[in-house]
C-alpha cells in the first residue's frame, strides 16, 4: 500500500519542507505542519507553486495539477469558445502554476491537437486541455507508444517491451511519426497487442487496456497522432484518471465557485467601514492593520513565510511614519 500510494516520497519531501522552514515552523509545532501538509496532500493543492519533479513525481501529483490547471483557468474556455490561445501562451499559464515547467511537453500536448508543427495555431481551452492532460499523466507510456509505433512502420514486430527508465522530468525529444497521408499507419490489431503487453508490463501508468481495445477494434489501420488524439477525445479514459470532469462539464465547478464568492463577500466585508463617522472620529481612530485573508490553496507552511514577511514590511511602514 506505501509504494502505491507514494507514501515514501510524501514523507521525505514533508521532512525536506521541515527542515528547509523549521525557523517557521517551530512557532506553531511539528504535529500541526504534518497535519496541514498531509491535508494538502489529500486536496491536491500541495503541487502550487512546486518545481517540475515534485509535481510529476507521482500519479496524484498529475492528476492534481491537472485539476488545479482547469479550476484555475477554466474561465478561458467561456465566451462562446472565441478565447483561443497559443502553445506559448498555454505555456505561460502553466508557468504560472509551476514555474519550471518544460515548453517540450507543452508543445507535444499542442501537436496531439494540430498534428503538425504549427506551434502558432490558435487552440481552444478544451481541445489543449484534453491533449495535455494525455501527454502529461502518460507521458512515459506515449514514449514508448512512439519507439512501437516505429518499429511497426519500418515493418518490425517489437518483441520487447520498450519502457522508458529515466525521469520523465528529462523528457527526450520524440521525432513525430510521418502521419501525414491519412492512408498511412500500421494495422490496428498488431499494434494493440504490442500496446496490450506494454501495458500489463510497464511499472508507469497506461490507459486501461479495455478502452485502447474498443478504440483499436473500431478501424483497421491507425496512425500515431490519431491514436493520441483518439486517446485525449475518450471520455472513458477521461473518467477513469479521474482528474478532469465530462467536456460537458468542463467549464462547470461549484465548489470553486462557492470558495470565490466566499472570498468576495470577505473582501467585501472588509471595505464596508459601518455607521457613517466624522472625519474627526476618523482621523483619531487608532490605525489598524487590515486582516489578511489567506488564500486556501497555499499550505501553512508558506503562509506562515508569506505572513512573516507580510509582517516585516507592516513593522518598516510604521517605524518609517514614526
């Protein structure tokens, strides 16, 4: 159950976050940050703001990016459709989540939907999120997805199992399969049963093979952009990762928009000053620090960094007035 929850690599990155901040730390007690960490953990907001192999590091850790990648920017997909962006500027919102995240996997994401080099195409929310998240949770399978699909055109039959064994933070780059006559492609059978063993093989994580099954049965020849992008458009292997709703759905998030409104009405809250004063009364009140309102995606740890710093620059304002 540890090695398949990833339970190793949550406790050696808590230790490291302890030691890292244990200035801070020490205010409010161990027990409490391991708490706060571990809640994280569970609501999926411990990847904000995290480098790159934190993030892909563990089936939870993708698909709770991903969740947070759509809650956040969801939003982009509305108005109709018309808000279409570029791989570049898809990129750019990632960066903001995670700030060393690689142009190469947004650019294999961007290809799954263009099927071509075009990297300055206009793509709409739905289409790159869809795509992005196949290449980014299985971006290990699609590797060797690739090397198969390489050995079929050149009219090999792989006898082995191709898995990759380097981090997928240091992705290759993948040379794009020639798919640009439709009549191309290997025969679909023969190329499910190599994905059928790459699968009950591989130690990262693959599609279910059922749904590759039933996707494969349906046409006799497949190409490799056609295969990925039949992969991104299955809404049963959409719901089985589990981290993004129905396209029906996708611009829809109660939840996150109970939490705005939330936060709203507090800011709200805050700039309603009650029964009308004088500018006397007002002038000898007492000044007051207005209350911080702390985002609920950030860990205690950082707040805690966030209000110490907060803090340090309130005590320089007054000493300054003084």
């Amino acid at each position: 159950f540890a090695a398949q929850r990833h339970v190793l690599t949550y406790m050696e990155d808590a230790v490291s976050q302890l030691l890292e901040n244990r200035e801070d730390i020490s205010q409010y007690g161990i027990a409490r940050f391991f708490t706060e960490y571990f809640n994280s953990v569970r609501q999926g907001t411990h990847i904000l703001f995290r480098e790159f192999s934190f993030v892909q590091a563990t089936p939870h850790n993708r698909a709770s990016f991903l969740r947070t990648f759509w809650r956040c920017f969801r939003t982009v997909g509305k108005n109709g459709g018309k808000n279409l962006l570029t791989a570049q500027e898809y990129h750019c919102l990632l960066q903001l989540l995670c700030p060393d995240f690689p142009m190469e996997l947004t650019q294999k994401a961007a290809r799954i939907v263009l099927m071509d080099d075009a990297m300055d195409c206009l793509m709409s929310f739905s289409d790159f999120l869809f795509a992005f998240q196949i290449q980014f949770y299985y971006s290990e399978f699609l590797e060797s997805v690739a090397a198969i699909y390489q050995d079929l055109l050149a009219g090999k039959n792989p006898n082995t199992v191709i898995v990759p064994t380097s981090s997928s933070g240091q992705h290759r780059q993948r040379q794009p399969p020639n798919d640009c006559n439709p009549l191309e492609g290997v025969e679909a059978s023969l190329f499910y049963q190599c994905l059928e063993s790459l699968c009950d093989r591989s130690k990262y994580s693959c599609p279910p093979s059922a749904l590759v099954k039933e996707m494969l049965s349906s046409v006799q020849r497949m190409t490799f952009y056609g295969f990925l992008m039949a992969l991104a458009k299955d809404q049963g292997i959409n719901r089985a990762l589990g981290a993004l709703p129905d396209k029906g759905d996708l611009f829809l998030d109660p939840a996150m928009d109970q939490e705005l409104e939330k936060l709203v009405a507090q800011v709200s809250g805050l700039s309603v000053s009650g029964p009308a004063s004088s500018s006397t009364d007002t002038a000898n009140m007492p000044a007051r620090n207005s209350p911080r309102i702390n985002s609920p995606w950030k860990p205690l740890h950082h707040r805690r960094k966030m209000d110490a710093e907060s803090e340090g620059s309130n005590e320089e304002t007054d000493s300054s007035e003084n």
